[in-house]
C-alpha cells in the first residue's frame, strides 16, 4: 500500500493506492464515518488482478479539511473525486463505492458515463429510485424512522461538535459494530484518527447538513439512466439500507445484478474477502 496526495484545482487530497500501476484501475470511494482504510482488507484480495485507487473523499483522512458546507454536496465531491482522476490520468476505470460513496460514485458515472467500465455500489440507494425508495420509507417509517436518528442529529447546527469534540472514539467505536464479523481494529483505530483532526466533526456533518439539497436535486434526474453495467452488493442486515431501496432498480439501471451478504452496513469491514470475490466475479 502507497499513500499518496494529490492537488487539483479543487484541493488537496489523499488517496491509497495498491497493486500495480499497469494493472486495470478500480476507483473506491469510501463512505460515513469511515476513511479510504475501510478497503484495505478488500484490497489484500484484488491487488494481484487489479491496481486498486481509494480516495479520501474532501474531509476526511489525509485530504482537505474545508469547512463550507456547499462542497459536501454529493455532486459537488464528485467533481473533486472527477478531477484526482483527471490528475491522476485515468480514463477508463472500473468504479466501486460504499455508503455515500455510492451515492457519489452514481454522480460520477453520471457526468463520465464513457469512463465507467463497470460500478458497484454498496449498501446505498439507487439516487434515482423514487418507487424503491417510497417501498422502503413505507417499511422504515412503521419504526418511526428510528434508524436514522444520527443523520437527523448531524443536520443540527453546532450541537454534533459540541457533543462530539473529545469524544471521537467513543462516537466512532458505537457505529463500527460489525452484525456479523467484529470489525478489524486496526481500521477503527484509522476511524477515530481521521475523526479527531480538527474539523473533520464538522466536516462529516456536513455530509448530512447537504442532505436536502441532495434529495431535491436527486428527484430532478428521475428518468435519467445508469448507463454502466452495475453490481449491488448489500449487507443484508443493515438497519439503515433495507433491501426494499432495491425494488424496480431494472427501472433505473440499464444493466443491473443484486448480490447478498450477511453482513451489517459496513459490509467490506466484515467480509472483506466475501465482496472481494464478488468484485472479481463482476469486473471481468
């Protein structure tokens, strides 16, 4: 593994980078709370077939702490994973990305759908998926939406650094429970380091805070394809993601296969040679 950062003309970030430079490129894009670490384990798996490229999404890990709000707008980190690749001179490339991470790797293939060979997303919503998402708020919102109360509280104005601030491991440590594997230490101990760099608490809820604008302009693309073949892997026991998101993804997505794991949300964290068999399988 490689760490090494990268400056465009949106920032400064970090990326990791494994296997070698000759082999075909699989981007990965990490989600919350987590850092470009989290495909580490995955990695082991796929650096003699693959060279594999983790970013730090802006405001985490070792990339640019930068507070404005606006940045975090999912469309918006897009670009900025656009231009490390433009930096890094990658044209065609395989894309995978989890939590958010999905979320942005959809906004990427959307503005350079020629440049995706194949994506993967996990554990994250089709962003285009009205009817599986009105199937899985019909099921999520029998329980109050109780699952989401943390993405509720990170939408709050200063009460998340107030409360968070000098507790960083404690507040890490109560997310990164695996359901069916413990998850690795050595990542949480990366979790919690990213997390107490100054200003990385507002950062992440910054992730939250865009929210709104997100799903707005997320509900403007209704109709709009994907048009790269696609994977979806999901951790089935994940309170949060239901397999419900999934209904009608054929809808959405032009070419579109599901794959199950037994596994919570962060479900490379606890399996990470299980999705790497299934990334194999997929980006041939």
């Amino acid at each position: 593994m490689n760490t090494q950062e990268i400056k465009t003309e949106r920032g400064l970030f970090a990326y990791r980078e494994y296997g070698s430079v000759t082999a075909p490129p699989v981007v990965m894009i990490h989600g919350w709370p987590e850092t470009s670490y989290c495909w580490h384990h995955t990695a082991q798996f796929l650096l003699d077939s693959y060279r594999i490229i983790a970013v730090d999404l802006r405001g985490t890990g070792g990339s640019n702490r930068d507070l404005d709000k606006a940045k975090y707008a999912k469309d918006q980190l897009a670009l900025d994973v656009i231009s490390m690749l433009d930096g890094l001179d990658i044209q065609d490339f395989f894309l995978v990305g989890h939590d958010w991470g999905g979320g942005i790797a959809q906004e990427v293939e959307m503005k350079i759908s020629p440049r995706i060979k194949k994506l993967c997303i996990l554990n994250f919503p089709i962003i285009t998926n009205h009817k599986g998402q009105a199937a899985a708020y019909k099921i999520l919102g029998q329980k109050l939406f109780n699952s989401f109360w943390y993405q509720f509280f990170l939408n709050l104005r200063e009460l998340p650094e107030a409360l968070i601030i000098g507790k960083e491991e404690a507040w890490i440590r109560f997310f990164m429970r695996g359901m069916e594997n413990e998850i690795p230490e050595d990542s949480i101990q990366e979790y919690i380091r990213s997390y107490q760099v100054e200003g990385s608490v507002t950062c992440s809820a910054n992730m939250y805070r865009t929210m709104k604008s997100d799903i707005a302009r997320w509900e403007t693309l209704q109709g709009q394809m994907i048009n790269a073949p696609t994977l979806i892997i999901h951790g089935s026991r994940d309170p949060v993601i239901i397999k419900e998101y999934y209904e009608s993804a054929e809808e959405c997505i032009t070419d579109v296969r599901l794959r199950s794991i037994k596994a919570g949300h962060f479900v490379m964290d606890e399996k990470p040679q299980e999705v790497a068999t299934m990334l194999k399988e997929f980006l041939v």
